[in-house]
C-alpha cells in the first residue's frame, strides 16, 4: 500500500480509532496532526494573542480565516516529513474556503494514493443530526449548558451575581468592579459557556493591573498528574461523545481545583465553564470549602430570568463560518470531496470494519 495513508472527514466517523488500526496492522507511525500543527505553526509566525483576538472580534469566522494559512504549512510539512506515516486531519485541517490555499492543499495531497474521506452517510441531514447528537451532552435532562445555567452549584459558589444582557464587555467590567474589592481577594468569575467569563477576566487584569489566569488553558497539567490521558479522552469522544468526556472531565476537577488556588495569587482567574459545577454533593462540599476564603467569585450570566439566559446562550454559542452552522460549513463544503481519491461511510460499521475496507481497497 502506498504511503502515507490520510484521513479526512467530519468529527463522528471513528477517524482516530481506524487510523491506529491501521497503523497497527501495518506497523506504521499514527500521527494526528491536530496534536502536533502548533509546532509548525510556531515557524511561519502564528500568535496565540492574534488567535485569541481573531476569536474575540469574529467569533468561528475570525478563528477559521486566522488558523487556515497556518493549517496548509503543517500539511506541507507533515506529508514531507512523515512519508511513511498514517496521519489523521481534523475536521477544520482540510476545509479551504480561500482558494490558493485549497489549490495548495490539491498539489500537495494530489501524488497521495490513499487521501480517505470518512463520512456518517451520505445523507447530509443524517450525518449533521449524528454530529449534534455526539456534541450534546445531556446531564439531568437538559443540554449540557442549560444545566451550568439552572443547576445551584454556581450560584451556592459565587458572591455576586452580574448580569451582561445589553452590556457591552467593558460595561460589564465596570459592574464587576462596582460590587467587589479586589484587596479582600483574588477575583474569581464563573458561569455557564459563552457568558464573557475569558473577556472580562482580560479586561479586569489589565484594569487593575493583575495577572489573568485561565483555568481551561492550564487546567490540563494538572490533570495529567492525576491520570488524564489524551489519547484516552479521545477514544471517550469517539464512542461515548461529549457526554462520556464530560464525565471523565469530572474525576480531575476538584484536584485541578487545589492546584490552582495553591499556585496562583493575587490575580484574575476565569474558569471554565465546567469547572464550577459539581453534581456530586461531597465534591461540592469540597469546592465551597476551597472557595470560601474568596470573597469575589463572581457569577456573569446573561439575564435573572434563567429562561431567558438559556436561550441568549443559545443563540450567542452558535458556531457559524460564512453564516452557516459549523458543522454543515464543514460537510457540505467541497474541499474534501475535491481532495479525497475515496469516500467511506461509516454508518453501521465498527472501526475494524472501516479499517478492513480500506485495507482491501
């Protein structure tokens, strides 16, 4: 079989699991690129700060037209350097709406015999409705951002509530400035995902001149010293979705907890969106606990009417690239089909079927 062999296509078609299996059988290096492109990245000029703010003003378009010059260097370079290699994309490494990228993209996978495209079905509106199902975690019956939104375990944590409906950020700073003292203590900002928390934190650090710490970006040190593994969580998405994540997310909370408030004073700390709900009362009764000597935890929520709040968040946590959702930007555009030599479906098989189709093709 001529190498390397590279799969392309959306997030649910067991992409990672068939690429080790292939690997393995073929004794081959697996290599997914989203797990090593920053390196690459990092040598044509990529900027975390620019990335963030090409977030901050646009949202997923800002992001997809910053990232996508950055995602065809590592394609160069990880097809010339790992020739005998099976190597995974991600969703978002082989979607090109510039077209001299796309072209670029063509000419480099273009000698490549196996450029594999996985696909749920080849019914859209299936594959899409697989998708949002494996994105969705549902906890006590309820999207996984409704429960952050209702569930007692923000409010029981926080000292103050602040609301951000028909606020701009730099209003919302303000109203957090107007109820906390930050000599009592370090400020703290929780919430539901897509409430600011990232943005207020950046704006208050540089207000009151204090370092910003972001619990979802340190967060996975921490949980590496207590047994997180990335290829395990990876495998967790794959068959279980975002719940199943979701669920081994929360074995590391509490001690990602500890660590942080030991390590870090004197600051602004945002957490996750996840990071202050605990389900389990003896962990809750335990982030209380380390939480109590703070008297600035702050809740941002959109609106009091909890109702209200959940479908701001709705709307406001949509991914859309060119005004259409995520997801459909990315199966419906045709940067795959023009860069695949063969398409799989993968509805109704096991990985080691997926993996035995394309062996034999």
């Amino acid at each position: 079989m001529k190498l390397p062999i590279v799969l392309i296509g959306s997030s649910n078609t067991y992409k990672t699991s068939v690429g080790k299996l292939i690997a393995e059988q073929l004794d081959l290096p697996f290599i997914s690129l989203a797990d090593i492109s920053e390196q690459y990245y990092l040598k044509i000029g990529f900027s975390k700060t620019q990335q963030e703010q090409a977030w901050e003003e646009n949202g997923a378009d800002g992001f997809y037209r910053y990232i996508q010059p950055f995602n065809a260097y590592a394609i160069e370079k990880v097809v010339s350097e790992h020739q005998e290699s099976v190597i995974e994309f991600a969703p978002e490494e082989s979607v090109y709406d510039n077209d001299q990228l796309l072209e670029k993209i063509e000419r480099i996978l273009q000698p490549l015999t196996h450029v594999i495209l996985l696909l749920y079905s080849s019914d859209i509106e299936e594959s899409l409705r697989v998708i949002e199902e494996s994105n969705t975690a549902i906890v006590n019956g309820m999207p996984i951002n409704e429960h952050f939104v209702r569930y007692h375990s923000n409010h029981d944590l926080a000292n103050y509530v602040v609301y951000t409906k028909d606020k701009t950020p730099e209003q919302t700073c303000e109203d957090v400035l107007s109820k906390v003292n930050p000599s009592d203590s370090d400020i703290i900002l929780i919430g539901p995902e897509g409430t600011g928390k990232s943005t207020i934190g950046k704006l208050l650090s540089q207000k009151l001149n204090l370092p910003q710490v972001s619990m979802d970006e340190i967060r996975w040190e921490y949980y590496k010293e207590i047994g997180w593994d990335a290829d395990t969580q990876k495998q967790i998405r794959e068959q279980k979705g975002f719940a199943g994540v979701y669920r081994y997310w929360k074995r590391f909370l509490i001690y990602s907890l500890e660590r942080l408030l030991s390590e870090y004073s004197n600051c602004v700390i945002d957490f996750g969106a996840g990071n202050s709900v605990y389900e389990d009362d003896g962990e809750f009764t335990r982030a209380r606990e380390l939480l109590s000597p703070y008297k600035n935890v702050v809740l941002l929520l959109p609106s009091p009417d909890l109702d209200e709040s959940v479908e701001i968040l709705k709307q406001r946590n949509k991914l859309t690239i060119n005004s259409v959702e995520i997801n459909r930007f990315f199966i419906t555009h045709p940067s795959n089909q023009k860069l695949a030599k063969q398409v799989i479906y993968t509805k109704g098989k096991t990985p080691e079927e997926i993996k035995e189709e394309i062996l034999c093709s």
